[in-house]
C-alpha cells in the first residue's frame, strides 16, 4: 500500500490504500488471523417472484491480523460487518473461502475466541460472578481457581461490590462490562466485539471506551471491534478496515499512528483524530448509502 501519509496527505495515518484482494501481498507469515477470499451467499425468499434469490453479504474478503492488535472495521448498514464476525466466531461457515488462526483452520465456535455482543447475551438468573464464571465451568477449572480469575475481572472492569447482582439489577453499561469480564476471564487469544458500545447513553460508551483501551493496554488480546461510528474506530484502533457497500467487500485499509495511551476525551481535541475521521468519513460517503 501507498505511503500517502509520507507525503503529507493525513498526518496520524502511516499508510492507506486498496488491498489487492485474494493476493499475498496483505497477508503476513506471523499474522495472528488470517482470512482468505471470503464470501458469504444467503438465500433470500422474493414473495413477488415466487422464488429464491441470491444475497451476496461478504465477497472476496481477504485480511491479516497481527497479534496483539486491535483492529475496527467500519462500513455502511449492511455491508456484512456482522456477517464477517458470525464467520470469525465459528457460528456460521463462508459459501467459499477461510479463515486460520495461529495457522489453524477455523470451523466452528471455540474457547480461543470471545464474543462480546451489543445486547450482552447475559444469563439472566445468574449472578454477576455466576455469568463470569461460564466459560470457566466449560473449562473444568476448579472452583477456587474459577473465584480467584472472575474476581481479577470483575475488578478490571470495575464491578467490584456487584458481584451477587443480577442482570435486571445493572444499567446496561454496567451489564456491558460484565459481557467484557466473562469473555474475557476465560483467556480467548481473540476478543470479538460487535458494536458492543451502541445501545448505552454517549457518556456511558466514552467511558466503556476508555476502560476498553485500559484493559487492551494491559491484556493486548487481538481484538476484532465492529463499529458504526467513525470516531469510536479510530479513537480504539491501530488499523482501520472500510468496507464498501453490499456485496462487502474492503475498500480501504488505514494504520492509525496517532499515539498511546489514548483517551476519548484527549482525542476530541485532536486535529489528527479529526482529520482522519473525515478521511474515513469521505470514504464511505462515496458509496453514497450513509451510515
């Protein structure tokens, strides 16, 4: 990819350009995650036609995640954002295409990836440690050790104090952090999150945000963070993915230079973090379906 930032079009973004699709020149040989020509096809019932018609979500994806990294994929409504992280996480398989982690081939939901969802997905009729501790009862770890990991957690999420509340006695960003915590407590070498920010109130997700830089700066999981807000992907990301409209497909890889530790309220007053929000922004206008 080009080194436009070199040449003074966008300080903060060290490099941009348009993968070539299906070729090894984005994939690296220590790549944490590798995806391979992916498409994704649904059949979609046309009451008018009396028939099937094909859906093309994901086409032709391709991409290289190192270790460590946190990398935001950005697009509009529809584009298989979604989509590509059901694929990630083993839930649904690709029409074509694949995906490999630590060079093993992905082929359905495993405790190596965490899943961290925009409704939470909490159980209910469990407690705040109760709901922290599942993935850890699905490990067989012994319960002493299973109190000792859900609390390190609860601690790092700030939740300590509400560890015997349910899920009906939280806010949502509270109810949020708990989603983080169980996902977390389990050891995935890959965090999934998506949009897992959007249904709290703005104060709420500024500092769901920060806490999140927090736990990335002391974990460096790999994580994966699905986003309809420009701002939100690249006050988090090292890289930037924009994908272009239905059929998804990349349009644009950014690697985001401004420094760390960041922090939302510091980045609001950026000039970098401003203009490459805009890039980003002018990106996806040009598919002219808004976000």
């Amino acid at each position: 990819m080009a080194n436009k930032a070199a040449n003074g079009l966008l300080p903060g973004i060290i490099s941009e350009g348009i993968p070539a699709q299906g070729t090894a020149s984005h994939h690296s040989q220590n790549a944490k995650i590798v995806l391979r020509d992916l498409r994704q096809v649904f059949h979609l019932r046309n009451a008018e036609k009396n028939a099937n018609e094909e859906f093309v979500a994901l086409d032709n994806f391709s991409l290289s995640i190192g270790e460590g990294s946190f990398v935001a994929i950005v697009g509009p409504s529809g584009c298989g954002k979604s989509t590509l992280l059901d694929i990630l996480s083993g839930l649904s398989k690709p029409k074509s295409g694949d995906i490999h982690i630590d060079g093993k081939l992905v082929t359905g939901p495993a405790l190596d990836r965490g899943f961290v969802m925009q409704g939470y997905a909490l159980f209910p009729w469990r407690t705040v440690i109760k709901n922290v501790e599942y993935g850890l009862v699905i490990k067989h770890i012994p319960k002493k050790q299973r109190i000792e990991i859900c609390k390190k957690y609860i601690d790092l999420v700030g939740l300590n104090g509400f560890e015997n509340r349910y899920p009906s006695e939280l806010s949502g960003g509270m109810c949020q952090r708990v989603s983080i915590a169980r996902s977390l407590a389990y050891d995935p070498k890959v965090l999934l999150m998506d949009e897992p920010f959007a249904a709290v109130d703005a104060q709420t997700r500024e500092t769901l945000q920060d806490e999140l830089l927090g736990i990335w700066e002391k974990t460096k999981k790999t994580i994966i963070f699905i986003t309809h807000s420009i701002e939100e992907a690249v006050l988090l990301a090292d890289r930037v993915v924009v994908m272009t409209a239905r059929p998804g497909r990349i349009k644009n890889v950014l690697d985001i230079a401004l420094p760390r530790p960041r922090r939302a309220a510091d980045m609001r007053v950026s000039a970098n973090y401003s203009s490459i929000s805009h890039r980003i922004w002018e990106m996806l206008q040009n598919d002219d379906i808004p976000l």
